[in-house]
C-alpha cells in the first residue's frame, strides 16, 4: 500500500461505552493504484484522458511523438526487403552449385562459398526481422496506455512536455474507487486485549468476530456489517497496526483522502454479524 498516512489513536466511544465498542479515524484510499509512466523517452502530442476520466485497462491515455520511431520502422523494414532480396539470390546460387557439385561439374572448392554465402544471407534475414520486430515494440511504446482499469488520476502531462524514461517519470495514476479501502490504526495492546477478550488467537479469527461501521465525521452511516480484510504484518513507529476495510462505493461516496469515523464492535458467542 502505497502512501498509507498515519491515523488517529484509538479512543472509546464514552466513559459509559462497553468495551466492545471501539472508534477509531480511518481514511479512504483508492482499492488499486496502476502508474501511468513511458517506456520510452519522447514528446507528449496528444492526451486522450485527464483527471476524472474512467478508463479500460489498455485504453491509450496519451500519445507521443512518433516520428522517429515510425522513421526506425521503415529503415527496419526497408533492411528486411533487402535481406529477402539477398537471400532469395544467393539461395539461387547456392542451389545451382550444389546441382553442379552433384552432376560432378563443379569442385566443393568452388560450391562451398555459394553454399556459406546462403547460410550468411539466411541469419542477416533473421536479424532483419529481429529488427523489425523492435522497432514495432518501440512504435506501439508511443502510445502510454491505462494500467489498469479505473480513474485518472494526478495527470500531470500537456501537449509539447518532453517526457522520460530512465527518470521513471510518473505521469498520473489510474486508481481505482470502487471499491475503496478504508485504513485504521490500532494500538497493539489493544488489539491483543481484543484477542483475549474474544477467545482468539489470530487476527483471521478476530475479524470474523467484528462488526464495523463507516460513518462521516458528521454521524452519517454510509455502511455498517463489515469486517476487516487485513492487516499489516508490522507496527508502525508508534506501534500501532493499520487495518484495512473493503467497501463498496458504487455512488462514489467515498472520495480517497476523506476522513471517515470507523466503529468496531466485537461480536460475542450466538450474535451475527
């Protein structure tokens, strides 16, 4: 997780709350993140999507300079046809000396140059073609496509930017909102009271016990029912652990960055969550 901030200590819901019920402030963060970077260096020439924008995996996001590119294409190709060609010939040669050799006409002295000749002109084909090959990959490498699917955003690019590669450039992020995860932090100690106090000992087991809700800071619940997806395997510096949640956000309720009130409630033995 990528960029994951530091949250709010736990705190009780009152003095009169059972110790069941804990609050935590969680913050919502985009479910995928895909970078938008260049394989190749070059000038920005069209961008097809800004921020906001929702995309397909593979969609082409912005287009660069092509020029040269295309330019390298067609000396590759070029290079092919005479590659074709001087195989084409020398394989004529060859077979002509080989027909002679058979017949007794001509020494190997004389067949074997033609016959190697052949054999040089067969790899320079396939070198051609390598090539080729190459400068199609660097051709389609124009085009910067989506990632993954999901919502530009952080595009940082315009018409006419010169763009690159080595510097791992990040042009913008296609994110993903739905469904977003919401991150808290939990004081450890407090975690393993939890533990004890539920009769579990893993964290897998804990989860399947709790029932959290998501509410805004102004009291709204947006969901409730949840339990946590997981959780970091180490604590932070002040040591706690981060805890994610998975929640749906189709009305796109939930913007990555927002505050939210997070409520655990810890099921006992007969109670569904």
């Amino acid at each position: 997780m990528k960029n994951v901030v530091a949250f709010a200590m736990t705190v009780l819901l009152g003095a009169a709350a059972s110790a069941d019920v804990l609050e935590f402030e969680g913050k919502v963060l985009p479910s995928e993140r895909g970078i938008i970077t260049s394989q190749i260096d070059g000038i920005v020439e069209v961008v097809f999507h800004g921020n906001g924008t929702h995309v397909t995996e593979g969609e082409p996001i912005i287009q660069l300079d092509e020029t040269d590119a295309r330019f390298v294409l067609d000396m590759a190709n070029a290079r092919l046809q005479q590659a074709q060609a001087t195989l084409a010939a020398a394989t004529a040669r060859a077979n002509r000396q080989r027909e002679l050799l058979n017949r007794g006409i001509s020494a190997e002295a004389t067949a074997n140059p033609a016959i190697t000749a052949q054999k040089v002109a067969a790899a320079n084909l396939a070198l051609a073609h390598t090539e080729v090959t190459a400068a199609e990959i660097a051709l389609n490498r124009t085009v910067i496509r989506a990632p993954i699917a999901g919502v530009v955003s952080k595009a940082s690019t315009a018409k006419g930017m010169f763009v690159e590669a080595e510097a791992n450039q990040e042009l913008g992020e296609i994110i993903v909102t739905d469904p977003v995860l919401i991150a808290y932090e939990v004081d450890y100690d407090t975690r393993l009271d939890t533990m004890t106090e539920a009769g579990v000992s893993s964290l897998e087991a804990l989860f399947d016990r709790l029932s959290v809700s998501i509410s805004l800071a102004s009291g709204t619940v947006i969901h409730d029912g949840l339990s946590p997806e997981r959780a970091s395997l180490e604590l932070n510096d002040a040591g706690h652990l981060t805890v994610w949640l998975r929640v749906p956000n189709s009305d796109q309720l939930l913007r990555p960055g927002l505050s939210v009130r997070v409520t655990s409630t810890l099921l006992h033995s007969g109670v569904q969550n």
